[in-house]
C-alpha cells in the first residue's frame, strides 16, 4: 500500500514546487517593472483660445489654460497666463497651440510689422500697379524676383532689363500682414519688403532711376540664377541671340567671252590644194 501511494506523493511535491516556483518568479518580475513605470508629468500650460495671426497683441480672451499630462513638457512653455498678456506674436498660432517663448516678442516690444523684422534686417515699402505687383497674387509671404528696367550708359543709353535681387520676402502688401486664406489676388498700391541695409539702398536708387517689374517665384524655389540682362537690340535677334550676319555678293572676274570658231576649206586649183580659212 505504501509503495502504490509513493508515486502520487512524489507527484504532490513537485506540482506544490513548480507553483510555488512559478509565484515567486511572478512577484520578483513585477518588483523589478514597477520602478518603470513612471508617473505622468502634470503642469498647467497656456494655449491659444482661437486662431491667431502674426503681430497680434495678446490679451486674456485671446489665451486659455490647460492641464498638461504627458511624459515631457515642451521647450520654452509657459505657464502663467500674465506672462503672455501685452506681447506680440512673430508667428500665426491655431486653436489650442501651446504658446512658447519663441512664438512671442519681447515684453515691450509691441506688435503689428515691426516686431516681425529680424535683427539686421529692414522693411522697405515700393510703390507698385496692376502689371508690376503680379496682378495681385504678391501677398504676405510670398517670394519674388526684382526686375529693373533703366537706360543703359554702357550701350548708348539704349534700354536695358536685368534682375537685380532674387527670392525677396514680402512682408506685407498694402497694410496687411496676412495672407489671403482663399488665395484671391488682391490689388495692392504698395509692397514691403524684408531687405538688408545693403538691398534697401539698391533698391530704393532703382526706383527713382527705372521701372520696376517685380516676378513671382515658387517657395520651394530658393536657387539663385545667373543672368547677364538683355536689351532692346537683342529682342530682335535671331535663335540663340546671335546677330543675323551680313552677307555680302562676292564679285568674281568677268569671264571673257569665248573667241569665235573659224572654218577650213580645202580648195584644188589645177591640181593644187590650198586651205582657205573663213
């Protein structure tokens, strides 16, 4: 009897050895994840309480705080909505967009155009129609091409067209700062540029010498192109801007005209002969 029960003795033992086994590896594993499992970070964070556009001032309807709950906090937040209220803002914000330090002017620095001029740039307004602002496509943002068109002294005082600043953004158009949301043209009498003190003197002496055209480019578009200009001349010259060249008629020598063929006749006079030429 005692040998029959042995067996299933044995089998007790090692199913009691496995479970308990089995538990102590279970609670040493959820001591070693535990320390893992961080607690979320909470913070207030202010937002935008609804779009807002570039160089607007902002004012306690314009912000809302939020509870923040995630893992990290970004850069440059800020928490406290009074730290927010009278400063302008360099960049457009959507609804709910954390407001960061980066997005807003300095405290005092107001807003509206010039808090949007980068350090050692300036804002120069040119005075534009229907057929130089690109009939109304050039809007805040955009990038153009400044096209001059003066007489040239080199050749003559004949008029010549040349590209004298390449990818220039434009600030605003007529007094505002923002872009169509539709992307309608809209006629506009003048045009600022963002410029470096360099181009602002270029361009403001190209005004007064010339007429200014001014050429739409892509965004994406930031290549600098090498030209060298054209001038009336040119606009009626042939393929690959050659000059058609003059020929002039050869003038050959006269041929002198071919000597006239004579005859011979052969005459028999008493038995004589004798050749007579005519």
């Amino acid at each position: 009897m005692a040998r029959r029960t042995r067996p299933w003795l044995m089998l007790a033992v090692a199913l009691a050895s496995g479970g308990l086994a089995a538990l102590l590896a279970m609670r040493y594993l959820q001591q070693r994840t535990t320390p893992l499992s961080a607690q979320p970070i909470r913070s207030n964070m202010v937002v935008a309480a609804r779009p807002l556009p570039v160089g607007t001032i902002l004012a306690d309807q314009h912000v809302k705080t939020i509870e923040w709950t995630g893992g990290s906090l970004p850069l440059g937040y800020i928490g406290n909505p009074q730290d927010v209220v009278g400063r302008g803002l360099i960049s457009d914000l959507q609804e709910n967009e954390p407001l960061l330090e980066s997005k807003l002017a300095p405290k005092g620095a107001g807003g509206g155009l010039p808090i949007i001029i980068n350090e050692g740039k300036r804002a120069l307004t040119m005075r534009v129609n229907e057929v130089s602002g690109v009939a109304g496509f050039v809007t805040p943002n955009t990038r153009v091409d400044v096209l001059l068109t003066m007489e040239n002294q080199n050749t003559g005082g004949e008029q010549a067209t040349r590209i004298i600043m390449q990818d220039m953004r434009v600030l605003a158009a007529g007094q505002s700062i923002q872009p169509d949301k539709e992307g309608k043209p809209r006629s506009v009498p003048v045009v600022t540029f963002l410029v470096t003190p360099e181009q602002a003197e270029t361009l403001a002496l190209a005004v007064q010498q010339g007429s200014i055209q001014l050429a739409l480019r892509n965004q994406l578009d930031t290549t600098e192109v090498k030209t060298s200009g054209t001038r009336r001349s040119a606009l009626m010259r042939g393929p690959g801007g050659a000059a058609p060249s003059r020929r002039t008629a050869s003038r050959s020598a006269p041929v002198p005209a071919p000597a006239p063929q004579s005859q011979v006749v052969e005459v028999y006079r008493g038995g004589v002969r004798t050749l007579m030429r005519f």
